[in-house]
C-alpha cells in the first residue's frame, strides 16, 4: 500500500512524502496496491511501550492512593491471585486495544500467565517482548518459578512473541534465584527485565542489606550480563548509570506512573547525557490509569524542564525517539522505530486536523505537548493495518469487550 499526501517523519525531520509498504511488510522505496489518501495527517513511526503490565487493565485505578508496597500488598496482590488464564487474556486483549487505538504497536510486558497473554496480544496484531515473572520469597517460593521462567522463553512464540527473562525486582527475590537466571540464561543471551530503584525504600532496604544498590546488586550477581531494560530507575545513582551504560542496560522512564505512586523523577536528562539508552513505558493500568504514550512524552518532558529549572533540558526529538527508536533498541528491534527503506512498517497516522493541533508550526512540538492517544486515526504493524478509526479488522470488539467485563465482574464478586 501506500499512504499519500502526508507529512512523514524522516529522521529528525518532517517532509511531504509518499510512505511506501511492500508485500513483506517493510517499508520500500516504492509499492502498487491499495493507495491510502493521508491528507491533513502525519504519519510517524508506531510508538513503542517499554513497561507495562497489560492485564492490568481488568484493575484499572485500583488503589488509588496508596503507596507503592501498601498498593501492591493491599489493592494489587489480592486481586491477582484469583486471575486465571483467561482473566489475563482478557485484559490483555483489552489493553491491546487501547494501544493500537493510540499508535502503539510493540510492548514490554511484565505480567503472569504469559502464555495467556503472547496468544492474545498476536492476535491482536501487536508485537510484544513478554517473560514470566521471576520470584523468590525464600526458599524455592514460589515452588518451580526459576523452571518456569526458562521453559516459556525457550519455547515457541506466537507471530510477533518475543520471550524475555524477568527479575520483578531485587525486594521480591533472593540472591540465589537471581544468579540461577542469570547463569541460565548463558544459553539464551536475553535481555532482562526489572523493576529497579522505583522507591526510596526500595533502594535504601537493597543497601541496608547487601552493601549496594540494586543495579551493583543485580549487575554483580550476572543479571545484566546480556543487557536488559530496567523499569524506574528513579534513585539510581551516577555509579548505576555508568553501570547500565556499560551493560547495555535501557532506563525506562514511567513518568505517569511514578508520580502517581508519589515515587519521584527518575535523572533521565542525565542518564542521556552520560550515553544511556533511555525508553518510556506506562506501566500497568492501576498506576497509570491509561496506556497513552503521548502522555508518557507529555509528562517526560515536562518534567525534566521544571526539575531543572530549565526549557532547554530534554528536546523534543530527545522525547519522541526515546518512544520510538530508542524502545526499539531497549528490545533488540534493529528493524523498527524509524521510516526508512526496509524498515518493518510500524506507523502510527495522526489526524492533524483538530483544534489542538492547529496551526503546525513545530510538528515536534505538537507530538510531544499537544497529541494525545485519540488523535491517532490509524495504526499499520508489520504492514498490516490493525486500527483504522475505530476499528479493528483483527478482532471482534464486542467479544473482546464482553470477555472483559465478564472478567472484572468475577474478579470483584463479593
């Protein structure tokens, strides 16, 4: 197909360019077919989400007001428990959705049942990096979750699957669980995913008990040997981000999220400037409420400038490609994230013709402080369209909607 009469995002550039899909789902110099008229839009690269808990969204806004460890222990957990299978399809399908509809078509998910969850969100048409989340209360608790973990990632995927090791967090794991997963993953050489330095407590409790933080911590135990992302980040010191630099480690940023949890800013100004890869995420829908990356880019940026005190801090180009091509990166996607030739074709296309969005003056500009999820009119993954104005030619909404609050209502029974 191609999409014409657009403005297309370039690199760090804006051009009036016919957008060109070949039969292989890659972007091409030039293509026949279906000829989409893109008049009055941009089309830019799909949004990539570097954190989240999908799922989550069968609990959205649950807890409120909590701190990270009562809402986790209090709200969260307790609720979890009783999900199945088919709860975590649900959600998942749920929240692929709301992220297709908001040009997001690739995330990092943290979440259980992952098998649930990989089938639901391929046929969704999404691409996901999903792993089985690694626990250890103490002494093998949960019993086989180290087996767990290494059976899903190396079993076979659905289309777009990507399977990934997991650490939820140096708090709710032992030393022992985490060098086994990282010397099991000698074979496999995946990145790991992690919640780290997301409190104050968290990160003073890792000190008080090994003599480090948590990236020292994880990084001296072979965690990160393979590289990673690392969820939060919002007390790492200057030490862990020369760390994570060395270790190919990715800083994701979970602006919403952290400061609805009250957790803090995580430095990401400065773990740019010391040659960090930083990525977005939005986290689950209980600490977020909504799985919209252009609030993620929204709120980055607005708080890099008033943490420092200055306007020139972070870019909007610094902004927009850590939603994009540096998520990609963070994932070990060399194929997406940017328009180019050969590129896999991940587009958003944006309706520039609203209110907020006129006049286009500074197209950056308008992507990171003025757009929103909904002004997305179509998603193509993998150069199939899978969100075209409020619809989606890959799954039935009704059903997806009637499994959904089937779901919740058995979740929340009293």
């Amino acid at each position: 197909m191609v999409l014409k009469n657009a403005w297309a995002m370039k690199g760090h550039a804006f051009v009036r360019e016919d957008v060109a899909i070949g039969e292989d789902g890659l972007i091409a110099e030039a293509a026949g077919g279906e000829t989409i008229d893109c008049a009055g839009c941009l089309v830019m690269p799909a949004l990539v989400n570097c954190h989240g808990h999908t799922a989550m969204t069968l609990v959205r806004g649950l807890g409120t007001g909590l701190p990270l460890q009562r809402w986790l222990n209090e709200a969260i957990f307790p609720v979890e428990a009783k999900m199945t299978p088919g709860d975590i399809a649900c959600g998942m399908t749920w929240g692929a959705l709301e992220m297709l509809a908001g040009g997001t078509a690739t995330v990092a998910d943290m979440y259980d049942f992952p098998e649930a969850g990989a089938a639901a969100l391929s046929q969704a048409g999404m691409s996901g990096n999903l792993c089985r989340v690694g626990l250890d209360f103490g002494g093998g608790n949960p019993p086989g979750r180290l087996e767990e973990c290494v059976k899903f990632v190396a079993a076979p995927q659905p289309a777009n699957i990507v399977a990934d090791f997991c650490l939820h967090s140096e708090y709710l794991t032992t030393p022992g669980f985490c060098r086994a997963l990282a010397e099991a993953n000698q074979k496999f050489r995946r990145p790991v995913h992690v919640h780290v330095s997301e409190t104050a407590l968290e990160h003073a409790e890792c000190i008080e008990r090994h003599g480090k933080t948590p990236m020292r911590y994880l990084c001296d135990l072979g965690v990160f040997d393979y590289g990673g992302y690392a969820a939060h980040c919002v007390y790492v010191t200057d030490e862990d981000l020369a760390l994570m630099r060395e270790k190919g480690v990715t800083l994701v940023h979970n602006p919403t999220s952290n400061l609805k949890l009250g957790s803090g800013v995580a430095p990401v100004a400065k773990a740019l400037a010391m040659g960090v890869n930083v990525a977005l995420g939005t986290d689950g829908c209980a600490s977020n409420d909504n799985l919209d990356m252009f609030e993620e880019m929204h709120l980055a940026s607005l708080l890099a400038k008033g943490m420092a005190k200055d306007p020139t801090v972070l870019t909007a180009w610094e902004v927009i490609d850590m939603a994009t091509v540096n998520g990609a990166k963070a994932l070990g996607y060399a194929d997406r994230g940017a328009i180019a030739p050969g590129m896999r074709a991940d587009l958003a296309v944006v309706d520039l013709k609203k209110f907020h969005l006129d006049p286009v003056l500074d197209l950056a500009n308008l992507i990171v402080h003025s757009m929103h999820a909904s002004d997305v009119a179509m998603t193509i993954a993998g150069g199939q369209v899978v969100y075209d104005r409020g619809r989606f030619p890959q799954l039935d909404v009704d059903a997806a909607r009637a499994g959904f609050e089937a779901s919740v209502k058995r979740l929340f029974a009293r």
